[in-house]
C-alpha cells in the first residue's frame, strides 16, 4: 500500500483545480432581483385607494449593482425609469366604480440583465366622487337687470381631468349641461318673461345655440350646481345664494358713481324731459353694487340699452375679483366700447385729478390726455362752458367758482364740443377743451364732457336745454 504526505496531497489537489479551470474564465452573471416596498394591499369596498398611488420599489444584484428598472402595468410592454419611486394618477375606465390595478416592476444590472421574476403589486381602486362649488362671495346678489354671471369650481381626488360633464338649473327648470372647463357662465334673461336665458362662456361676444330655462324674471331665483366624472358619479348639489333678476323698464340706462347730492340734480332733469329709465348706483357703500366681474357682467347689461348716461368723478374703487383699484370709467371701457362701436348713444360726464391713471381711458372715450400745468385753472361763476357746436346748445355756468380745473385732449376721431372760460393762476397754462363728440356713421353717438354738469346750474333751465339737445335731440335717430 502506498501511502501520500499531507503536502504531497494538497500539491495534488491544486493540480487537478488548475486542469479543470480555464485560465481568465469569469463565472455566470447573477440576475437581479426586485421587492416592491409594499407586498400587498388588502383594501375592501370604500376603502380602497383613489386613483393617486405612490409606490416605492428596490432592487439587489449580488454580483454587481442596479443600473435601472422597468415597470408595468400588463407584464407586456414595459417602460424604463431610473427612480425608485413614483406617484401615479390612474384613469379609471368609464362607467367603473371600482378596478384592480396590476403593477409590476422589474430591476436591470450593470450587465443588461433583467430580474425574471418581476415584483407585483394588484393595487385596489375605487372611484372618487368629485366637488363642485360656486364662488360664493363672487356670487350676484340682491337684485340685478338682466344678466347674472357666476364663477364655480369643480375637482376631483382621481384627477380634474376626469369630471366629463358640469350641469346648472335655474330653480325646477331642467339641468343644463355646460363644457366642465368653463368656470365663468353668465346668463342674460329673455325681457319675454318665458323663462328663458342665454347662455354665455367666459367673455364670449355670442351665446350657446340653445337657451337655458326655468328663471323668474322681478322674483327670487335660486341657480344649482352639480358635476359628473368619468365613472358616472354625481358630486353633491350647490346651491347659490338668492337673487332677483329684473328686466329692463326702458331702452335708456343712467348710471350713478357719485353721491346722491349729484343724482339729485340730475334726475329732476330726465324726469322733466319726460324720459324713462332704469337707474343704477355705482358708487353707493363704497362701490357694492359694481359688478364683480366687469367683464363679462357690465358689457351684457350694457348690451341690453340704445342708450345710456353715466356721469362719475376721479374716485377709485377696488375690485373684488381682480384686486385691481381703479376709476369706475375704466371698469366700464370695454363694455361702452363694444355699447358704441356698435351705434349705441352713450353722455358722460366725469372729473379727473391730476393723478388720473388714463391707460383705460385714452382711445375708449374720445378723449387722449389731460391738460396737466403747474398754477390753477378756474371758472368762475360769471364765467361758462361755451358750445363751439352750434348756437342750439347753451352755455352754462357754475354755481359757485370751480378750481383745480383739468381740462381734456380730444382723440383723433372726436370733434370740439365745449370750451371752458377758464381763469389761468400762477402760470397755469394749456388749452380749454372740455367737452368733445364722436359720431357713428354720420350720426352722434358719443358725447363726452370732462367735468361735472351738475356743477352747472346758476341758471337751471340752460342745463336742461343742453341735456334735451343731447339726449332727444342729437340721439334721436
């Protein structure tokens, strides 16, 4: 028997590895593997998820490192991402309360290998049911002529995108279906009394094809609201505040944006000239009657006259809506734009200060700028507004003497009007043009007068004359 060393074995068993490896051979490559944070989710009826999930998944390489990983939602097409988490917004099908979501996710090495046995999640889902809301402290309110505009807010916890359908009523009227991405609707009431109203989006010129119905024209009106999503879920019923939809008495609107002391020289006047109108007071309690949205609200209401008087000074009022601070004239510019371009009458008569923020004004009311001069410019009250239009107008004089005086440059399609005896202080200097018209296919249509009439009254019966040759006279055509 022969017998080996204990070196003379250990040389040998080296010889034998060596013959069975080939030099510089490298072993196979490990797959990865991945774990999804969560291994289940065992959710029932309401408490399952919303359509927001965020998962979190990791994967380990023993012979190397994780380079990315590929998820998916069928085990078939894959996408690839670098994160390990992720937030996702799933879709619900149509007509579905409640759905399981596969999610699989699949880890890549540094070789280009790919886990074989991709992690899984079945994720649990169900519906949510959406909201919708009116802008309440936005809402009309009170009584209002013609035209109610309203803004509403709708969501939903499984995406916005998801709310397919948006629906309003007037009281027991029928529910009118409106696109769920217009959150400004204004509804402008058929004068008939038949309970319709035409329906406008945002700050569009035309309404939708079809009227809505059920509104009460001089009675408390109650507007509804409610939205649908994809899965065919109704949001709970809002409701709006009451209010009284008038319509217009006469084709003539006056607007107020001074104090009643001004409207109580003004109004003796309209009604001794034997016109009818409807009053508004824009410049009551610091402005709370305004529209909330000038744009679209005043334009409609304005839309529903052929003619109209607003007489207003240099205050500034401050918009709810907007924030913005301005003058009650350049809230109301676009809506007397389109109210004239469109052949309709329109007097003002306003003040400015020195001050007087005109980017809304010059272009809109045929007017340009201010006379703006160091000193004073006064009228007296032996002194007068003069016409330079003819003797038919009068010249009428203040009551009392008026300083700080501002008068106005004409636009380029306005003509001289009237023209002040202006007293110039302290080297005051600069023109007196402080009344201009503009004319609409040959025809007056635009009287403007950059100071206040009423201040014009030591001899009432000329101011009378001069508001019957504007508004019987110049407009009646």
């Amino acid at each position: 028997m022969r017998h080996f060393s204990y070196k003379a074995t250990l040389a040998f068993t080296i010889l034998v590895l060596a013959a069975a490896c080939k030099k510089g051979e490298l072993k196979p490559n490990i797959a990865p593997d991945t774990r999804i944070a969560i291994s289940q989710i065992n959710l029932q009826g309401e408490n399952r998820l919303n359509s927001v999930v965020r998962l979190n998944w990791f994967g380990t390489d023993r012979d190397g490192f994780v380079q990315g990983y590929e998820i998916s939602f069928d085990a078939q097409n894959w996408f690839y991402t670098e994160l390990v988490d992720s937030t996702f917004k799933f879709a619900l099908p149509a007509g579905v309360d409640t759905v399981d979501i596969d999610f699989y996710v699949r880890s890549i090495d540094d070789h280009g290998d790919k886990d074989p046995t991709p992690a899984f999640l079945r994720i649990p889902m169900r519906n949510s049911v959406p909201s919708a809301t009116f802008d309440t402290p936005n809402e009309p309110n009170g009584t209002v002529i013609s035209v109610a505009t309203y803004r509403w807010f709708a969501a939903d916890a499984d995406g916005d995108a998801t709310i397919v359908l948006a629906e309003m009523r007037w009281n027991d009227g029928a529910w009118y279906s409106i696109d769920p991405r217009q959150p400004l609707i204004s509804f402008v009431a058929d004068s008939t009394g038949n309970g319709n109203a035409k329906v406008f989006y945002g700050n569009a010129q035309n309404p939708l094809a079809t009227p809505i119905d059920g509104l009460k024209l001089n009675a408390n009106n109650t507007l509804y609201l409610r939205v649908r999503d994809i899965a065919g879920a109704y949001s709970d019923i809002d409701t709006s505040q009451p209010v009284i939809i008038q319509k217009p008495t006469s084709s003539f609107l006056v607007i107020s944006g001074q104090p009643t002391s001004v409207t109580q020289v003004y109004q003796p006047i309209l009604n001794n000239l034997g016109l009818t109108y409807d009053f508004l007071d824009y410049g009551a309690n610091g402005g709370a009657g305004q529209p909330k949205f000038w744009s679209p609200t005043f334009r409609l209401l304005l839309m529903q006259y052929k003619m109209a008087f607003v007489y207003a000074d240099a205050s500034l009022y401050t918009n709810v809506v907007t924030g913005q601070n301005a003058m009650l004239l350049s809230y109301m510019g676009q809506g007397i734009q389109q109210f004239t371009d469109a052949g309709r009458k329109i007097l003002i008569t306003t003040q400015f200060a020195n001050t007087s923020d005109m980017s809304a004004i010059r272009g809109i009311y045929p007017i340009e700028d201010l006379v703006l001069s160091t000193g004073q410019a006064r009228i007296s009250n032996d002194s007068a507004l003069v016409s330079v239009a003819g003797s038919n107008y009068p010249n009428v004089q203040p009551q009392n003497i008026l300083i700080g005086v501002i008068p106005i440059i004409k636009s380029a399609d306005a003509e001289d009007f009237y023209r002040a005896q202006l007293t110039k202080l302290s080297g005051w200097s600069g023109d007196n043009l402080m009344g201009v018209r503009r004319k609409y296919q040959g025809n007056i249509n635009h009287v403007f007068f950059g100071i206040g009439l009423y201040q014009f009254t030591k001899t009432p019966a000329n101011l009378q004359l001069l508001f019957e040759e504007i508004l019987v006279n110049d407009f009646n055509w």
